[in-house]
C-alpha cells in the first residue's frame, strides 16, 4: 500500500523490495517503478560469477521475461569479423548497440563485429544467455 500511497503523492520514483519475485508485477501495477527481489538480486550476482567479468547484466524486464546483457566480444569469438546480418542469433535475441573505443555503434545487417567490442544484447533470457557464449567465445 505504501507503493500506491507514494505514486498518488506523486513522488518521483518509488522503489520497493519484494519477498516474492512473483509479486513484482503486482507492486510494479500499483504505482512501483521498480519492485526488487533479494532472491532475483543474488541469482544475478550468482550468475555475473558464473558467466565471468566478459558479461555485465544490466536488467531484467517485462517480468523477468527479458534481460539485458553487455557483453566484451573475445578474441576466439567466431563473431569477430563478421557482418551483423552473418551472425547465427537466436531468434528471440537481438543487439541493441555496440561500443567500440568509447564510440557508440549502431548494429546494421553490415556493421562487423570485432574483438573487445562491447555488445548489448537484449531478449528472452535463455536465448540472451546462449548469445552471450558466442559472443565472448568461449563454451
């Protein structure tokens, strides 16, 4: 309640934690701007340590239907040298930008990829995370 309270006072941004991360969406419909999980929270650092530092994830969205990943492209990718519209993506899975030496990049079918770039991926998150190996060539 303190979440709809707070959207009617109008307050600018309202943050609230969540025991359940099913509830998110609930709290989110009530005047939540974002709605945290502790849960959610240590699963993600839980897998930013598994994925390793060549991965940041960024956010989750729609109900944790969608993440957000940067990933650095690595030097064994078998992206590297290769044109946006060659790469085998899962469908499900798309660039959203890409930096290269403090430049941002727009992602276009001939825009080629190369080592050290950093790439954001967005979409579901299963395919988001299969796109992320091949990003950074590594199994």
């Amino acid at each position: 309640m303190a979440c709809k309270f707070a959207d009617d006072l109008g307050i600018p941004r309202v943050v609230t934690r969540v025991n359940n991360p099913g509830h998110a969406t609930m709290f989110e419909e009530i005047g939540a701007d974002v709605a945290i999980s502790y849960i959610t929270a240590t699963v993600g650092l839980y897998e930013k340590a598994i994925l390793g530092p060549e991965v940041f994830g960024l956010l989750s969205m729609g109900g944790e239907k969608a993440d957000v990943v940067e990933v650095t492209v690595g030097g064994e990718s078998e992206v590297v040298g290769k044109p946006i519209k060659d790469l085998d993506l899962p469908e499900l899975c798309t660039i959203a930008i890409i930096t290269r030496d403090d430049e941002l990049i727009p992602p276009r079918g001939e825009t080629e990829i190369e080592e050290e770039d950093r790439v954001i991926l967005a979409g579901d998150p299963e395919e988001v995370f299969s796109a992320s190996k091949l990003f950074r060539g590594k199994e």
